[in-house]
C-alpha cells in the first residue's frame, strides 16, 4: 500500500503523543522541519511515498543541504532518521534501514582531519544489551531472540573493551580468544589496517559477556569458528557482517537517546544519535588521554602507526588533563610583603 509522505509525518507525530515519554516540542518541530525538507527533495526525485525511498536516497538529500551550516544538516538528519526508523518498525519502509543510516553517514559534514569528533559517555550504552531474555525452545524465535541479544551484548562490551574497529572484531574466530585453559583469554590478535597483526586486550566484563554468549550458543552452533555469527531465521550461523552490526549498536544508541532527552539532556542525546561502531575507538582514546595515560600508549592500543596520529586527532580531548595538571602544580601568586 502506498504511504504517502505527509500521512508518514502525521502517523508519527500521532505516535509521539501516545508515548508516555514523548519528544520535547522542539524537538518534535524540529524533526518535522526536517521531514519536510526531505520529503520535498524526494517529492521532486520522483519518490511518490515512503516505500519508494531508497538505501542512498538520505545521502543523496544531505548533499543537498549545502546552504545549511553543518550543526543544522546533522540535527536534520536525526530527525529524518528517527522518522524512518518509525516507519521501518511499521514496514512502511522498503529498503534496509542500516544501509540507509549507513550511506547517511558517510554523507554527513566531517570535521577536519586532525580533529576526532566528540562523542557521548559510552558507559552506559555498553550495557544495554545485558539483561538476558527467557530461553525458549531449539529454533524457536524466542532461544534466536535470547541468543542474538547475548551476542550483541558481547559485541558492546568488546568494542568497549578493545577499542578495535569493527572489521577486526567480526573477522575474530573463537580460537584466537580461548585460552589454553578454554576460557576467554585476557587478549587476542587481531588483523588490522595493512595486514599488520596487533593485540587487543579483553577486560573482565568483555569475558563475561562473551563467555555468556559462547555457551548459550554451544547446542545450537557447536562446531562454528566464528565468534559473531547471525541467529536468523536468515542466514543463521552465517558471520555477521558489518551492516548488522551498525544496526546492533544504532538500536541500543537510539533507544539510549530517547530515554536520556527525556530528562533534559539533549546535547547527550545528540551525541548519541551520532554513535557508530567507531565511535568506541574515539570514546576509549579520549577517557585514557584525559585521565594521563602516555600518548605513546594510547597510540599503540589503538594501532596507529605512529603518535604523531593519535596527537593529531585526539590532543584537543586532553584540556581537562591539562587543566587538572595546572592547578595541582603551577605556582600561585603571593602577596607583596
């Protein structure tokens, strides 16, 4: 059935009032600002209702927005993307909603090279995924519910953990964790950029969470390498890929969002809505450099080939280290006598 563009806008701001937490009014007017804005743009690129929409079409919108400053382009793009996330859940949407976040973000203004952008507190968001569902039986949609949430519950907690990229991790087979013991290890190799080995480290809470998942999987998957595998019904034990691992971690970021703007916080809430698998390498760069971690050790946990990158990018995040290091040591005026 065709759902046309306006009755999409009307259906959601509908729902919003039926929340029993519902969006601030500016935020609601804000997102319809933006869902005007893209609905004209589609209107006029032959996009007759919502179904119609395509995996590059809110990419190819932004790039229209270059009369906008880049604070507005990113604050539209939120309030577009919130709404066809409503629509996806509605099945109002036909192409694939991670593609789509996707190929949106890599269209959304950069900073300039040298700068990491900021980011949210992640300390939260790592464990969104933790409470564990009812098992249900062999197959069934409830035991691949219960396995796919234990899944992304140790993807979060490894990303925070290791500060890889998201390609390092979904390559990881279950050897290069276990120890000899057959327990998680307290690190693993990864292959990173240019083919060069390095090595993540495994913290507690990250071999807890992938111990949980290991062998709650291990009747259904016995014999599978992979550590992060698919749970279906399609696809099931194939290894994830990097789409459905974005969406694992814009769920939990989303749904995060919502709840802290509830509350008033609405720069946290942006910030949140901007989250990525990568952004876990910046959230982790940024705490270890501000509480006086040595650049030089930031830089190799991180992989980069030399400090002069980790300087660049992240030295900006460093000013509270700095500014902390100024009043416990520099010297105080005294009176004349």
């Amino acid at each position: 059935m065709s759902y046309l563009f306006a009755q999409a806008l009307t259906d959601w701001q509908t729902d919003q009032r039926k929340r029993r937490r519902q969006l601030s009014p500016a935020t609601i007017a804000s997102y319809c600002d933006a869902w005007h804005s893209f609905s004209t743009w589609a209107l006029a690129q032959h996009r007759h209702s919502t179904n119609d929409i395509t995996n590059t079409d809110l990419a190819e919108w932004i790039n229209s927005l270059g009369h906008l400053a880049d604070g507005s382009v990113q604050t539209y793009s939120h309030g577009v993307l919130a709404i066809c996330r409503y629509l996806a859940d509605r099945k109002h949407l036909s192409c694939d909603l991670a593609v789509l976040q996707m190929h949106l973000s890599d269209a959304l203004p950069r900073m300039a090279p040298s700068r990491a952008p900021d980011v949210a507190d992640l300390r939260r968001l790592v464990t969104f995924y933790d409470t564990e569902l009812p098992a249900g039986p062999p197959h069934s949609k409830d035991e691949r519910e219960r396995l796919s949430g234990l899944r992304n519950a140790a993807l979060l907690h490894l990303l925070f953990s290791t500060a890889a990229r998201i390609s390092e991790l979904l390559a990881l087979d279950i050897s290069a964790i276990r120890g000899d013991h057959g327990h998680i290890a307290t690190r693993a190799s990864v292959l990173g950029k240019g083919n060069k080995q390095r090595t993540v480290f495994i913290r507690p809470h990250a071999r807890t969470a992938l111990e949980r998942y290991l062998l709650a999987r291990r009747t259904a998957f016995p014999t599978l390498g992979a550590v992060f595998i698919s749970h279906g019904p399609r696809g099931a034990g194939h290894r994830l890929n990097r789409v459905a691992a974005w969406s694992i971690v814009t769920h939990a970021s989303f749904t995060l969002a919502d709840t802290v703007e509830q509350a008033g916080r609405f720069r946290e809430a942006s910030l949140l809505r901007s989250t990525t698998p990568h952004t876990f390498r910046h959230f982790v760069a940024m705490w270890l450099l501000n509480e006086g971690v040595q650049l030089s050790e930031v830089s190799a946990l991180l992989g980069h080939a030399n400090t002069r990158i980790t300087e660049q990018y992240y030295a900006r995040h460093t000013d509270d280290r700095l500014a902390e290091v100024l009043d416990q040591f520099a010297a105080d005026p005294q009176a004349l006598s």
